[in-house]
C-alpha cells in the first residue's frame, strides 16, 4: 500500500480536478505547477503526444524541489474524436463547435502520466471511450452559459451536470475522464516504488 507520508509527493499541474483526486486518494503532497512549453510533433500519435506531453511537464519541475524520496505527478488529458484532438476551447463559439462534434458520439479521453523520481522517470496512458447522447441546442447553450467549460479539453467536464445528463455510456476509467485515471495510478506508483526505492 501506498503511504504518501514517506514521500516527498509533488503533483506537477494546476488543475484542481487532479488536486481532487488525489486528495480523495488520502494522499499528502504539494502542488507545484508545470510550466512546460509543451512541444507536440505532427507526426505523435495521440497516445505518443499525451505521454511525451506528461513527460515534458515533469522534466519541467525544478531539479532542486526533488531530494531522494520525491515522486514527481504530472499528466495530461486529450479529448480526441474523428476530426483529431479537441483541446480547451478558446471562447464560447468554439465550446458550442466542441460540443456539437461529441453530441450523439463516441470519443476517447486519453491522459498520460509521468512518475518521475530524482533519477528515474516511468511512462503510461490510459483510453476511456466515452459516448455522448444527442444535445439539443438548448442543452448546450445551458452548460456553457452556467458552467463556463473554458478549462477543459473538450469543453466538457464528466463530473458536471453535462455528464449526468448526456453520457450514455463509458467504457474504461470513469476518473481518467476527469483527468487521473487513479487505480492505474495507484498500481504503477506502487509498481515505481518497488523499482526504484
């Protein structure tokens, strides 16, 4: 089992969905945000850009912050369908466009983490299908204009009222739709451990 108090744990990200789960998880830690530049090569495929992405965020973390037993988090999400990736929207014309892309579909949430140790850094993803109902104008027009889904990729955040009412089906991890697929989390951080201390 997992004891966050024996580590120096760092989650490399400002998002307070991810901060949630891991605290929900009973764990101890700091949040040190990463300021990556978050290169990304045309030629990525989407699980090579949210892992190679993840990685560049835990590389980015100040080698001073991390001593002999800091584990460094950091992740990132990607919501794609069949026209490619779909990212934060940039206002709300583009969350309206997101939205109307996933009403009625399928499509992947895929997040890549990064544990990163003083001298070891260990790699994974996880896919979660999820699949959407069909929204009505009205619907949309609804979430955006209360939820202000500017922060997401996708434009759409599972927890909310959106996925209550719209997700007909998930297939995989219902967490690493918001951000930190947590069970496979909890293996390969117990796995890293193991390994390497």
């Amino acid at each position: 089992m997992f004891d966050s108090s024996k580590f120096n744990l760092i989650l490399a990200s400002a998002s307070p969905r991810r901060k949630q789960l891991m605290t929900d998880m009973g764990w101890t830690f700091s949040v040190i945000p990463s300021h990556a530049e978050e290169d990304v090569l045309a030629q990525w495929s989407f699980t090579e850009t949210v892992e190679n992405l993840a990685r560049q965020k835990a590389e980015a973390i100040d080698g001073h912050c991390i001593t002999d037993n800091t584990i460094v988090i950091a992740a990132d999400t990607i919501v794609c369908d069949s026209s490619g990736v779909l990212g934060k929207p940039a206002d709300e014309a583009d969350a309206r466009r997101m939205l109307l892309s996933l009403s009625g579909q399928s499509h992947q949430v895929i997040t890549g983490v990064c544990l990163r140790s003083h001298n070891f850094y260990h790699v994974f993803s996880v896919s979660t299908e999820v699949t959407f109902d069909i929204l009505s104008e009205e619907e949309i027009t609804y979430y955006i204009n209360r939820f202000h889904p500017f922060d997401k990729a996708g434009s759409y955040g599972i927890q909310e009222w959106i996925g209550l009412i719209a997700v007909a089906s998930i297939n995989g991890s219902f967490y690493n739709v918001m951000g930190l697929p947590t069970h496979r989390l909890y293996v390969e951080l117990n796995n890293f451990i193991k390994e390497n201390f």
